[in-house]
C-alpha cells in the first residue's frame, strides 16, 4: 500500500454558469445575405487588425492602449461594434496565452519522462507507475535525439513567453494548414476559399442590460424580429431609422424560448453571434446569457438515499444502481455511443446516452457519481511510445465534452452529480466486485465492477469488500463467516482454514445436551426407525 497515491476525497461538481440556444435564420432574402456577408467581412478585416495590434503590444497592454484601439476602431465602424471587437481580441490572446503555458508544461513532462528511460539500461522493464528502458539502442539513440528537439523548442516557447509572443490564427489553424493539403481534405481552393472567409467573419455582439431588448447593436425582439446595427461605412444600405436593418425572416428558439423571451421582455444582457455553415448552406444565430448557479447540495444529503455509479469508456457509459450502504441494487445498465464519424455525430451519440442516463436517474431520484478525468498528461508517446491502440483509446474518450455536458444536462434536471478520484477503481473494481456478482445468468465486466467502485467511494465507503459467509449457512462449520482482520494481514479477504478439534459454535450430529433424545432429532415426534446397538452415552446436562 506504500506505493499508491492518496485519493482525493469526492465532491459535488458546481453547475453551469451560462446557457446558450441556436436557431437557424429561415427565410433569408437575396439582400439580407448580401448585407450580412458584408457586415461580417468588415468587421471581420477590423478585427484581424485590432488582434495583430493586441498581439504586437505584448505585455506591456494597459487601458490606455485598449482605449486608443477602441477609439480607432469607433471612427471605422461603431462605439458598439468596437467595444465587442476588442473584447474578443482580449478573450482570444488569453485563450492563446493560456494554450501556450499549457504547450510548456507538455513538452516539460515529455522531456523529463524522456529523461527518465535514457537512464535505464537498454531493456529494463518498468513497473506499474513508470515504464522500463527502450527496447534496443537504436530506439534508445533516436529518442536522444528528439530529447535535443524537444528541448529546443520548449527553450523557444519560454522565450516567447517572458517576451508575451503568442501565436493566433483567426479563422483556425487546421483549417489554414488544409489550404496546403487540399487533396487530402478533399476540397478545392474555391471551396477552401469560400469556408476560410466564413470563419474570419465578425458578427457578434455582447448584451448590455438596461438597454432595449438587451442588447443594442444585434437586437431580437420578443416576437423574433431580428435587426442589425451597421457600420458606418455600411450605414447607406439601412432599411430601417437609426442606421439599422432588419432582416425579412423571424426567429423562435425552440430550447429555452420562454427563458429567453422573459429576459428580453426585462431588458436583460442577452448576447448574440450570428455565422454561417458553409456545409449546410444556412444561417445560424446564437444567443447567450449568465445564470446564477444552482445551488449545491450537501455532499451528506446526496448521499443518503444512495446514488448511481457511471464508469467513461470509450463506447459506452457502464452504470450501477448503489443503496446507501454502497451494496449494488438490481441489475447493470449500460449506455452505448458511437464516436466514429463527423464531429457533430459524435456530439450527437453523447448527448443520447446521457439523456438514457439521466432519465433513469430521474426515474430513482438518485444522484451520479463519475470520475474526475483527466487524460492531458497520459496521452503522450513518449510514456506510451508502442502502445498505439492504447493512446488511440485514451485520445477518443470525450471525457471533457462529456463531463461538461453531463453537469449542464443534470442541473436541469435537478440530478446532482459527484465527481470522485479516479486513481485505482477499475483495477480494484475487478478484484473485489467482477468475480462475486458474476451469476450464472449474469455476466458481469470490468467496466460494471468499476462503476460499483465509484459509487463506492462516492459514497465514501472503502471499495475493498468483506467476504461473503459460506455457501451452507452461516455458521463456522465450514469455515470463519467474515475475516475480521487489518488490512496489511495476507489473506484478509479469504476464508480461514479448518482447524481440527473441537469447534466452540458448531456441534455435530449425535452429539450436545439432547443428543440422547432422539424425538429432539425428529421433527414427527416419532422415534427412528432404525436403533443402534450401541448404546448412547447419558446427557450431560440434568
């Protein structure tokens, strides 16, 4: 036990902060994508230069130079426009700065796991937390080699770092590095072209509350009328007073509509980003809000009437029902998904599976416990160099995605969700639960001992169990009922060996305080029908 980490203790996650709904824009005329298209280029062109200019100033950035970009880019469009554009460029340099810390701290862990195997012996085997030396030398001289690289460039990115370089792409950086693998992707320049200006548009606008409808520059009104503050440049094509244009078509978000509507209607902060699908060929517009945070339940409260254990894998969520005991109730569920294909099926397949999840929850009234994952530092390949199935199973688990989704999904339902430490419970899951609740109608995987291992330690009971009494009955006279021994005793969890002699609990056939009276023997109330010759000895009780 010396050798294994502590475990963090379980908590209940916080709930969501924000909420966000989509509609499509049906009904666009002619004209109101034209407009559309050139209001986004415009200030999309405003905004690639505000970011250069964010970029170039570094960290010496203060309020007197966001001010002077702003006031520079009021003149080319609008006081509103300017104010969304550059807090996107702050959000956009953080979200880089942060990428690049993170870029840092991987080539850190690389490096020194690089390190570490240089200085086994060719062919060392490695034990369960690291591993072994490289199998031959010529593996061992081309990853010295690349511990050279690797250390260049993190000598790079520190330097970067102290100076405030970062390094952005508006409009993304795989889709820019596809213009020069067109084949591959499928696409032709036109095409590539076409899906390249659509992602550096700028249309989006944050909401102010107090103001009409809660947000000036893209205004929806409470019966869908959707309208538009223009540039400057762009003032002359208005086709309504105050420099605005309305679109011909009209909105109505399914999700969340009467939340939506009644914070309009109270002139709330609502913020608005309008873009396009270049596959699907349609408008999309989003809007978005802050909302307070549910209120969390006490760990203790959650726990009380027991919980639903859910073990992440890479198809499907195994999952197990729990009492407040932590003993498992009814049979296994398991929640399947398939994450093959297009990023939006994938999104798709994850979200059916917690729906299935959460609406069995809802069904028991009973809170979900899942494990607090993590895979950023395991999914190098410099700690799993040959195990490629291994890190392609790790890459293809949504554990963030899902986490996320499953938090916001459940504080709708009033599901409360506790997230555990993931260290150890599919290991020890299989050795103290696979085994005893396999039947022989019911087989039961390591993914279903897992997810009883979580719910375990959700419930802070210990994953470890206790050994089940003999299969006659539950007295000694086949052996000890339950070990009652420390943990660092072999053999704890085994049943103890038959001493011979005479037993203190259970006494034989024949023999006791009534082993001369046969009718005590013999439930009829008639004596046997067969007698000894042999003669009982008295009894030894008057």
């Amino acid at each position: 036990m010396g050798g294994l980490r502590r475990v963090a203790a379980p908590f209940v996650a916080p709930g969501p902060t924000g909420v966000a709904i989509r509609d499509s824009l049906k009904g666009l005329t002619g004209q109101d994508q034209r407009i559309l298209r050139l209001v986004g280029g415009l200030l999309g062109s405003l905004a690639s230069r505000d970011l250069k200019a964010r970029c170039a100033a570094g960290l010496d950035r203060d309020s007197k130079q966001w001010a002077r970009r702003k006031r520079v880019l009021t003149g080319q469009s609008s006081s509103r426009w300017a104010g969304s554009i550059t807090k996107a460029t702050h959000d956009q340099w953080a979200l880089a700065r942060r990428g690049q810390l993170a870029c840092i701290q991987h080539l850190q862990v690389s490096i020194d796991m690089i390190a570490s195997r240089l200085s086994l012996p060719v062919g060392a085997k490695g034990s369960k937390g690291s591993p072994g030396g490289y199998r031959s030398r010529q593996e061992w001289f081309a990853k010295s080699r690349r511990l050279h690289l690797l250390q260049d460039r993190l000598e790079r990115e520190r330097a970067d770092c102290e100076a405030g370089r970062v390094r952005v792409v508006r409009g993304g950086r795989k889709l820019l590095r596809n213009r020069h693998n067109l084949q591959a992707t499928r696409l032709t320049e036109a095409q590539w072209r076409v899906r390249w200006e659509a992602e550096r548009w700028f249309l989006q606008a944050d909401g102010e509350s107090g103001k009409r409808y809660g947000n000036e520059t893209i205004r929806v009104a409470p019966d869908g009328e959707v309208s538009i503050k223009l540039p400057a440049p762009l003032a002359g094509l208005a086709n309504a007073p105050h420099g605005r244009y309305v679109l011909a078509c009209r909105i109505g978000f399914r999700h969340r509509g009467q939340q939506w509507a009644d914070r309009v209607q109270a002139n709330r902060a609502v913020a608005y980003r309008i873009h396009f699908d270049v596959k699907r060929d349609r408008w999309y517009l989003t809007a978005s809000w802050q909302i307070q945070p549910a209120r969390m339940a006490p760990l203790e409260a959650v726990r009380s009437g027991g919980l639903i254990g859910v073990d992440t894998n890479a198809d499907h969520l195994a999952a197990w029902r729990l009492d407040a005991h932590g003993n498992p109730v009814g049979e296994p569920r398991r929640f399947d998904y398939d994450l093959t294909g297009s990023a939006p099926h994938r999104d798709a397949q994850v979200r059916h599976a917690l729906i299935r999840l959460l609406r069995w929850a809802k069904r028991h009234r009973l809170a979900i416990a899942v494990e607090d994952l993590d895979f950023q530092w395991e999914k190098t390949r410099e700690k799993h160099g040959r195990r490629k199935r291994f890190r392609r199973l790790i890459s293809s688990m949504p554990t963030a995605k899902l986490r996320s989704r499953l938090v916001s999904m459940a504080a709708e339902l009033g599901i409360a969700v506790v997230a555990v430490d993931p260290a150890y419970t599919s290991r020890w899951g299989a050795q103290h639960w696979q085994r005893p609740l396999t039947t022989k109608t019911r087989k039961i995987t390591r993914h279903d001992a897992a997810a009883v291992a979580i719910g375990r330690r959700a419930l802070g009971r210990p994953i470890r169990r206790r050994t089940q009494p003999p299969p006659p009955h539950r007295s000694d006279a086949v052996g000890h009922r339950t070990v009652q021994a420390a943990s660092g005793i072999p053999g704890r969890e085994e049943t103890r060996p038959r001493i011979p002699g005479p037993r203190t609990r259970s006494v034989g056939a024949g023999r006791g305080a009534k082993a001369g009276d046969q009718r005590a023997h013999n439930r009829s109330g008639h004596t046997a029908e067969h007698k000894s010759s042999h003669q009982d000895s008295l009894p030894l009780s008057p």
